[in-house]
C-alpha cells in the first residue's frame, strides 16, 4: 500500500470505531434483560444515525467513486457492489429510523427489540467485511519485476 490508502484505511478505522461504539452501547440497552428506555435509545439511534451518515459520505466519496472511475476493472466492479450494499442497508436503517421516531418502545418492545438487535448485527457484519473489501480494494499491484527483485532479496 502507500500513503494515501494507509491514511484511507486509518480514517475508515475511525469512522468504523465510533459506530462499533455506539452500536456496543445500544446491545447493552437491548439485551434480553434490559429494561427499555426510551431516551437513551432514542439519542442512540440519532447519534448512530449522525456517524453513519458521515461514514457513507467518506466512503463514497473518497474511496468507492474514485475506484469505480479510475480503478481497474475488477475493483471497479466491486467498489461497485460495495457501494450498492452500503446503499441498500443505509436505505434500511433509514427506514428504520423514520419507523421508530415516533412509536412508543416500552409499548412495543417485544417486537422492537429483536427487529433492531438483528438490524444492528447486520450493519456490524457489513461493516466487518467492508473493512476486509476496502483493504483489498486500495492493495496495489505488484509489478512482475518487483516481484523478481523480491525473491532475489529472499535469496540473499
């Protein structure tokens, strides 16, 4: 890697970190045996909600596009995806924030509850291996030249 994708990767990492954080509190505050309250929760979700958004934002912007116009094809093509999956689950969060923005959730907890602990754990798996993809995606090729002054410095 260089410069540039380790500092991509760095700010990934930051941007990942502070939404593992508040999705680590927000499992306390829906384990099985918690008792819901609706303030915390209800900051939780917006907090989440205010880091996601800049999270998406980052990515899109400074990592995704850039790779789809002017990366090779096959990183192209799964920035591509990546970007559609990021869409798809920030559509479903988003739908889930505009659900709950106005329910009561000690009234509908039983059903609340286990619908955001599974949508939580989605946003975490996503994130895990969008991590890995990003990775991937930023790795540059090594020259074949490059690779046979490796394995004469191996040899040495």
């Amino acid at each position: 890697m260089n410069l540039h994708s380790d500092n991509l990767l760095h700010r990934l990492d930051e941007h990942q970190a502070k939404a593992f954080d508040i999705i680590k509190r927000g499992d306390v505050l829906l384990a099985v045996n918690a008792i819901p309250d609706q303030g915390l929760l209800s900051a939780a979700r917006w907090e989440l909600t205010r880091v996601l958004g800049a999270y998406q934002a980052f990515k899109h912007h400074e990592l995704f596009d850039p790779i789809i116009r002017n990366g090779p094809p096959d990183k192209a093509r799964l920035a591509e995806q990546m970007k559609a999956e990021c869409i798809a689950i920030g559509e479903d969060y988003r739908g889930h924030v505009a659900r709950c923005a106005g329910i009561d959730i000690v009234a509908h907890w039983d059903s609340y509850r286990p619908a955001v602990v599974k949508l939580l754990a989605r946003i975490k798996a996503h994130m895990t291996r969008e991590r890995w993809v990003a990775a991937s995606l930023l790795i540059t090729p090594v020259r074949a030249g490059a690779l046979g002054e490796l394995r004469g410095v191996v040899r040495a």
